[in-house]
C-alpha cells in the first residue's frame, strides 16, 4: 500500500480538480490518500502528520507526499514509485 499524502490549501478546490482526478488514476487497490489542510499550519507540519500516520500503517510500502497542484501523469508512477523503493 502506498499512502497520498496532500497539503491543501483555501477550500480544497484545486486538489479536487487537478491532483485528485489524477491520483485516481495511479492508486492501487489498498492504496490510500490522505488530505490535510495547510492553512494555518504549514505544510511541514502537515507532512509530518501524514508520515506518522503512514507510521501506524502495517501494510504501508511507501508515502508521496503531494502539493494540491500536483498533478501525477505517468500511468506507470506506482510501479515505478515501489521499484525505486526496493
């Protein structure tokens, strides 16, 4: 299981039409995301959060912590994210 972890900003609209569409389309079946909101607390703090619940995560085989801007396009990212982690 790979863990999204996004930083979201304002009112969660771009992540829902740029990063979130785009990660549907590379998520495995047990993979997860994970949003958080950034403002007011940084995205430091919020990546953090997310590797301590990746942490918790038995299963978990690696975390991609995105920006809600990012937009994922490489059909093969998984594949390739859980090779290099090897």
């Amino acid at each position: 299981m790979i863990l999204f972890g996004a930083c979201v900003s304002g009112d969660g609209s771009r992540f829902r039409s740029t990063c979130e569409p785009a990660l549907r389309q590379v998520l495995g079946p047990k993979d997860r995301i994970m949003v958080l909101p950034g403002d007011g607390q940084g995205i430091p703090r919020v990546y953090n959060a997310i590797l301590a619940a990746a942490r918790s995560e038995r299963d978990c085989e690696g975390v991609v912590l995105l920006h809600d801007d990012v937009e994922i396009i490489d059909p093969d990212f998984r594949a390739k994210t859980l090779a290099a982690l090897r």
